[in-house]
C-alpha cells in the first residue's frame, strides 16, 4: 500500500491514485482507466488482463440524463482472433466487427487515419484495444450511447462542437446475423439478404423483409470425395470467430491445402493482412 498518496488528474483525462513522489503509471494504485464509463480515450486500454482477470469496457448510461448503467456493453471477444461487439444485457449480441486483421478490425469504420493510430495487444497475459493520437489539434473518443450506438466523436481546436466521425451499426446489415448463417447482406441491394452461391433458403416462407435469421442450407450436400474447392468471396466482412482456428505460421496457400483435407472446414481466410497492405 502506497503511502502519502494523492489524486491526479492527468492531460490525458485519466484520474490516477499515486505515491507523492511517483509519477510511473506501474505504481499507479488506482487509475480511471481501468474503470471507463461509456467512453475509451486515447491511451486508454480496453479489454482484459488474462492473469488477473481484470476487464475493461466501456457501458452504455441508462439514459442521458441517468449516468447509473445501461443495457449495452462494448467489448473486446476473447477468441483466437479478437473482434469488438456491442452486447445487449437483454438479447445478447447486437453487433459484431469482423475479426483483427493485422491492421484493422475487419467490416469496421474504425479504420486508421491521419489522427490515430491503432493497436491491438494479444499475449499470454493480455489481451487489448488502444489508440494514440497522431495530431495534437485533434482529440478523439469512442462513446458507446444509451441505445447501443458506438460514435467516435473528433474535437478540432478552435471548434464549439464534437463532431461524429463514424457510427455502428452504420445500417441494417450491420445487425448482428442478419441474414443467418450462410447468408451475406447488401445493404445496396433489395432484397439485401443473398445466399452463398450454393445455398438456398432453409425456410422460403420466412425469407421476407422482416424475417431472414434461419438462414441458409446446401442446395447438395457436400461431397468431399470429389475434391470440391472454394468460392471467392470479397468485399465481406469475415465469419464470426466462434469455429475459428488460428495458424499465424501458415501461408494463406497452406490453409487452403489443409481446409481441403477437412470435410468440416467450411472457409479459409488470411488472419494477418500487414504485408499486404505494406505491398500494395
């Protein structure tokens, strides 16, 4: 137990509790950071310390006017490949990103630019999300609101307002499973729901505006004998991560032959895209 504490508010809107004469954030007793409200500041870690079991993330106020909890959380998955989601306390999951790409959080509006930089720290202790500011006449935050809608707001020095520079869920499509499983959403398109070329509606009754969760089934069933391959499909945001399993020392070349040898390997995918975009 630190001696002669004192309470600091510091720059980067952390509330810390320190020794007088220590300013390490190591020996921080307490911090604000660890605890957020409804929002993530630069800087501030969110997800879980998996030696402690200590979990950050920010929770929706109840109402604006109520600061007490509210029905929403978002939180950093713990999977193989991580991904955020926004969780209802009544239905469950309410949005998903895709998984971490290397660069990114795949499907996400999140995306780095020239205020911010993004980091996702995995290891055998931890596992979280943080940015850091690129610009010093730029602040940012990310607030997650009392219905469930994740803004990440920008202060510009001289300005009277925040402004929002992206929301999610941005549209329908990005509900979560809202077109079931082996379905696909295009929110440009009617109707938005399609199935993987292959597949047909498993319920055709219910495959409407208002109901697509059920999803789609085989046309023919999957004959693995006969060396069936895969199908391209880009521009989409990657399967959720509950089946995933992970391989960082295989080539996207070396999944595909190893899925091939697998009846219950439905999709391969690259889990680490650094090189690519470097590439490119």
């Amino acid at each position: 137990m630190l001696r002669n504490q004192v309470a600091q508010l510091l720059d980067s809107g952390n509330l810390v509790l320190r020794g007088n004469s220590s300013s390490s954030s190591e020996e921080y007793s307490w911090q604000s950071f660890n605890y957020p409200s409804d929002t993530q500041f630069a800087g501030m870690n969110i997800g879980r310390n998996l030696a402690t079991g200590l979990e950050s993330y920010p929770t929706s106020r109840r109402s604006a006017d109520d600061p007490s909890p509210g029905g929403y959380m978002f939180r950093l998955s713990n999977r193989e490949l991580p991904q955020w989601e926004i969780v209802s306390t009544d239905s469950g999951i309410k949005h998903r990103t895709g998984p971490w790409n290397g660069v990114q959080f795949g499907g996400a509006s999140m995306a780095p630019s020239s205020f911010s930089q993004l980091a996702l720290i995995y290891n055998a202790s931890e596992i979280y999300f943080v940015y850091e500011p690129l610009s010093n006449g730029v602040i940012t935050r990310v607030t997650l609101n009392p219905s469930g809608l994740v803004q990440r707001l920008m202060y510009m020095n001289g300005s009277a307002t925040w402004d929002t520079m992206y929301s999610a869920p941005n549209d329908i499509c990005d509900n979560y499973a809202e077109c079931g499983s082996n379905g696909f959403c295009r929110i440009n398109e009617a109707p938005i729901c399609k199935c993987l070329q292959g597949y047909t509606p498993k319920s055709p009754e219910e495959w409407d505006p208002v109901n697509r969760s059920s999803g789609c089934v085989r046309i023919l069933s999957l004959n693995c004998s006969k060396g069936e391959g895969f199908l391209k499909l880009s521009g989409v945001k990657l399967p959720d991560t509950i089946d995933l399993r992970l391989d960082k020392n295989m080539s996207l070349d070396e999944c595909k032959a190893k899925c091939l040898k697998n009846c219950s390997c439905a999709a391969y995918a690259n889990s680490d895209v650094k090189e690519e975009v470097v590439a490119a």
